[in-house]
C-alpha cells in the first residue's frame, strides 16, 4: 500500500494542545505536513490561557517534523490563520477542532453559557474558515474539518447550547461544500467519541481506556488528503470505527384529500402517523434534490389514488 504523505501541506489544528487535536497534530506532522498547533490553553468550560500547545510541538520536533505553537482564541482566527502565511507561507488544510463545554440543565444555562459555546465552536469555525477561504480558493485546493458530536445530531441532555452549536456546524460544511466545489476545497465533518478532557467524567472508565484518539486521527487525517475526493460528508468515527450520518426525509403525506380542499388543523391530525413515518425515507443530496422530490412524491400519490379508482383524490378514508 502507498504511504499517504502530506509533504509540502501546511496544517492548521486548531485546539491541538491536547486530546483529539493533538492526535491530529502528532499524526499530520509525522507525515510530512508542517502544523500550526493552535491553543488558547484554557480550562474544559473555556476560562484562562495557558501555553500547552507547545509540548505538542515540543514533542513533533523531538521526532524530526516541523511545527509551530499558536496560542491564540479561535475567536480570532484570522490571526490563527496569519501564523500559518508568516511561518510557512500557505495554507492547506484546515482542522476547526478547538472547542469547550458548559453543560448545565436548561434552566440553570445562563446566556453567557449559551453564547460563549457558540462562539468558541460555530463563530471560531467561521473565524478560522473565512480567513482561510481565499487562500484555498486562490491556489484552488482547501481541505477543511469541521468538529460535530452525536450530541448535536441525536440531542443530549443538559447540552442544549452544544447540542445546537455541534449540530450548526453540519449545516456549515453542507453549505460551504457547495460553495468550495468548483475550487478543490473539500469540506467535511468528523463526529467524534474519544477518551479526552472533555469526556473523563462522562465516559464508562473501561471504554475511556480504550477510545484513544489515535483511532480517529487516521479517519480526519485521509480527510484532508490530496487524494480525498469527497466532500459534505459527516463522518462518525470512534474505537477503530467508522460510518457516514446524514439526515432522511420520509416519504410523507399530502394533507387534504383534494387539491382544492384546505388544510385544516384536523387534517394534519388525521394524516399525523403517515407524517412521522421513516419506513422507505431516502437521504437527498442537495437542495434541488428536495424540491423535486416533494414534487415527485405529489404526483405519486395522485397517480396512486387514480389507480384506486378515485380520480383527484390523495388519500382514501379521509
Ligand atoms: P479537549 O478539551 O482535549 O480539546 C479541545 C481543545 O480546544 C483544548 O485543548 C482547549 O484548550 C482548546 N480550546 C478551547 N477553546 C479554544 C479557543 N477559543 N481557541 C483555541 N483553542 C481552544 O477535548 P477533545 O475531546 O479533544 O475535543 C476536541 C473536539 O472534539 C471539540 O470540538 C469537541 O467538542 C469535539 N468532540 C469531542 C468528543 C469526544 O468524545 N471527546 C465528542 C464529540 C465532539
């Protein structure tokens, strides 16, 4: 098997001082990429600075690669970017992986709780992405990551505000996808479970043990590749292991039994349990792909209550 190398590429991590980010780090680094290993160095919930990020770096030059620390805010990600430009003159690829918590049950979650998760994770991922936009799109090659959790996607108790941060960042590489394809930027998600600070207190201790985050680091690091042709994928990976996620439309019901009828509250309600009905759902690619399939599905159901004989109408037994 050829060896998948990263020679010339400059690497962006962004929280790579410690857990997910620095398995990324260590692994880039060690084949061939030049890293910015970016950490503000703070606490789990986002509070103080500290420079952590330079024993990772410490420890990629001690085994002959090359990189450099970074210890700003992902809320400034401009400047992040800027120390990739300064130290080695391009940007590759990009890692958005900083991130904190602040989980509190619904009511206990204060604004500033709500916000500063949001800021770090969605704004910090826009910061950093934005800055480096142009520059992808200029030399027409860009690999970006962006960090979502099964705690946005499924929802997780008492995290309310990560939940809708994680799972806003789906939609950002689903858009940004579209928006990059014409410039090689390929824009993906890694959904993560692993041993690190932020799941110490969550995770069983026997399976804390064995979610290393050197099982997931190959899974985003063939992500960024030269060779990876995909893009808007959302990629859970964990213990060795990985599938793709995506959303699924159901099939679906009209709401009135004739064109002409209205749409009343009770027709919605008499339609409810085919509403919520995922046997046959499909997964659609692209905004177009939803319009024309609502479009489709209509005529189905028309043709299917002519061939039942009652011409016009969408449903029997209404
Ligand atoms: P971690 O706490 O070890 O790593 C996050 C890093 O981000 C820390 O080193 C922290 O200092 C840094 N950071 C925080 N705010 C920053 C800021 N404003 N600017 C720059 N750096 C900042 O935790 P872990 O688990 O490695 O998390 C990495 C990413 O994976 C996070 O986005 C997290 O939400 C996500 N994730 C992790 C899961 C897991 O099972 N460990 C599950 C799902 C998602």
């Amino acid at each position: 098997m050829v060896e998948l190398r990263f020679d010339g590429r400059v690497a962006v991590v962004t929280g790579a001082g410690g857990g997910l980010g620095k398995a990324y780090a260590l692994l880039l680094a060690s084949r061939g990429a030049k890293v910015v290993v970016n950490d503000l160095g703070g606490a789990r919930d986002g509070v103080g600075k500290s420079n952590f990020a330079d024993d990772v770096v410490k420890e990629i030059r001690d085994k002959g690669g090359v990189a450099v620390a970074d210890y700003n805010s992902v809320v400034e990600g401009e400047k992040i970017i800027k120390t990739a430009i300064d130290n080695f003159g391009r940007i590759d690829i990009l890692i958005n992986n900083a991130g904190i918590l602040r989980d509190k049950s619904f009511l206990k979650l204060s604004e500033q709780d709500w916000d500063l998760v949001h800021t770090v994770h969605l704004k910090g991922a826009y910061k950093t992405t934005h800055a480096a936009w142009d520059y992808f799109r200029k030399q027409k090659f860009g690999r970006i990551i962006m960090t979502a959790s099964n705690s946005g996607i499924f929802g997780n108790f008492g995290q309310s505000n990560y939940s809708a941060a994680k799972l806003g960042l789906v939609g950002f590489t689903y858009a940004l996808a579209l928006e990059g394809a014409k410039y090689n930027i390929k824009v993906n998600t890694i959904v993560p479970t692993a041993a690190s600070r932020l799941t110490e207190d969550i995770l069983p201790p026997d399976m804390f043990q064995a979610m290393k985050p050197e099982l997931i680091a190959p899974v985003v690091a063939y992500m960024v590749h030269d060779s990876f042709e995909d893009t808007a994928q959302v990629i859970d990976s964990t213990l060795g292991y990985a599938t793709k996620t995506y959303f699924v439309r159901g099939v679906g019901s009209p709401l009135k039994k004739k064109p002409s009828d209205p749409v009343t509250i009770e027709s919605v309600q008499q339609q409810w349990s085919k509403v919520v009905d995922m046997k046959d759902a499909k997964h659609l690619d692209k905004m177009a792909e939803v319009t024309f399939d609502l479009v489709e599905r209509l005529q189905e159901f028309e043709d299917r209550a002519k061939l039942d004989g009652d011409k016009n109408v969408y449903w029997k037994n209404y």
